[in-house]
C-alpha cells in the first residue's frame, strides 16, 4: 500500500510553521513580544537516514520539533520580530509547502495510475 | 479550519485601532473642549499578544487607553474658553509622533494583508490535493 504518513507530517509541521510566523506578523507592533520559531524544521531534515548497523546513531526525528522564543530584543520595545526576516520565512515556508503539496500529488497520481483509474 | 488568517486578521483589526486613535488625534489637535467638557485627552493603542492555553488561538490586542498629560497652554485671554488667567488650555499632541505612529500603523497594516493573502494561496492550493 501506498504511505502518505511521512509527507502528510510534512505538511503539518509546514502548516504550524506558517502559523507561528502569521503570529509573528501579527504582533510585528506589540511591545515585548518575542519572535517564535520552530527548531528542526527544514528540508535538511526531510530524508530519514538509512543505517546500516542498529548500533548506529539516529538522526534527527523530523516529527518531533519544538517552538522556541527568541529572547534577543532588537527594537527599543523589547520587540525582537525582524519583518524582513519574517517575510523571506513566509516566502521561503510558502516554496517548501508548494514542493511538498506537488510530490503528494505526484504519488497520488502514481497511486491511480497504478489501479488503473483515471 | 483557516485560522491561520484569524491571527493576522485580529492584527489587521488592531491596527486599524491605532489608525482610527491617530485620526482622531490629529482631528483633535486644537480641540479646547472636549466631550465632557474637559481638554481633549491623547489617545493611544496598546497591543497585547493573545493567546490561548491550547496554543490554537492566536494573535493580537488592541485596547484604547488615554495619555494623561498636561495640557499645552496658550496665552489667549480673548478666547470665550479662557481660563482664570487668561490662558486657553490646548492637547499637548505632538504632530511628528502621530505621523510616524502613522507609517508604523500603516507598514503593519501592510504586512499582515500581504501575509492573509500568501496563506490564502496555500490554503487554495492545499484545497487542490489529488486533483
């Protein structure tokens, strides 16, 4: 059978990384807000990693991620959202979930072509 | 389902708060009397983050709060509003501030429809899985 898991984590954890970043856009104006992020997020960590021996070590688990607070204040308000820094993520979230959107489609696609539906 | 585009229409919202407080002060730059009577006050806009315990709801708050600052006087004893000592009591706006508290206003506003509008597009591409 066919296993969308892997991708379908991928989307999700793209879709919580837009969220986090809406939230930044959101409060670019609210004092003492701190920029969140999600660590461990990224196409670096979309393969698994192949081992040859069990006693080798892991990878990192691309399912677990964490969202962390960026306690460094760069404006005078204790604000730390950079908004240039912000959109290029949004753009850069946006190209990755388009990506991981057109191999879901593709291997759904593959899937039909398999059973033989149109 | 889309609240994604809630975090940054509670932003949009906000920051059309603070547009409407800066309007109203700069409408209000020269108002000696105010509703009650009383000098016209500085209104300003404090953003607060908001969120939930379950994370689900995000986003931003703006509430109204008014400066209470010495008035700005000026020395008018033929103004009907004069004071006991001839002087007319004035709001101590200062224009420079409202306009740049303007741009910020505006620039945030910006952003967050730029954003709402990039999240659209996902969501409309995501609606197109196995098409």
């Amino acid at each position: 059978m066919y296993d969308f898991s892997n991708i379908l984590t991928k989307l999700d954890t793209s879709m919580e990384n837009l969220k986090i970043i809406s939230d930044n856009i959101a409060n670019v104006n609210t004092p003492n807000y701190k920029k969140k992020y999600l660590s461990n997020n990224g196409f670096e960590n979309v393969l698994k990693m192949k081992k040859d021996y069990s006693n080798h070590l892991d990878g990192i688990n691309e399912n677990s991620y964490t969202i962390k607070e960026d306690s460094r204040a760069v404006r005078e308000d204790g604000n730390s959202v950079d908004i240039n820094q912000e959109i290029s993520d949004l753009t850069k979230n946006n190209l990755q979930y388009v990506s991981f959107l057109r191999i879901f489609n593709k291997d759904i696609s593959l899937a039909k072509s398999v059973i033989g539906s149109k | 389902m889309f609240n994604i585009i809630d975090i940054n229409a509670s932003s949009i919202a906000a920051h059309k708060e603070y547009l409407s407080a800066i309007s109203n002060n700069i409408a209000n730059i020269n108002t000696s009397v105010g509703i009650n009577g009383n000098t016209y006050k500085r209104q300003a806009v404090v953003f607060s983050e908001f969120r939930d315990k379950m994370n689900k709801n995000l986003g931003v708050k703006a509430s109204l709060v008014k400066e209470n600052k010495n008035d700005r006087l000026v020395y008018d004893p033929a103004n009907p509003v004069a004071d006991a000592n001839g002087n007319v009591h004035y709001p101590d706006i200062d224009m420079a501030q409202e306009m740049t508290d303007l741009i910020t206003a505006q620039r945030g506003y910006e952003a967050n429809l730029s954003t709402i509008n990039v999240v659209k597009d996902i969501y409309k591409q995501t609606l197109d899985i196995g098409r």
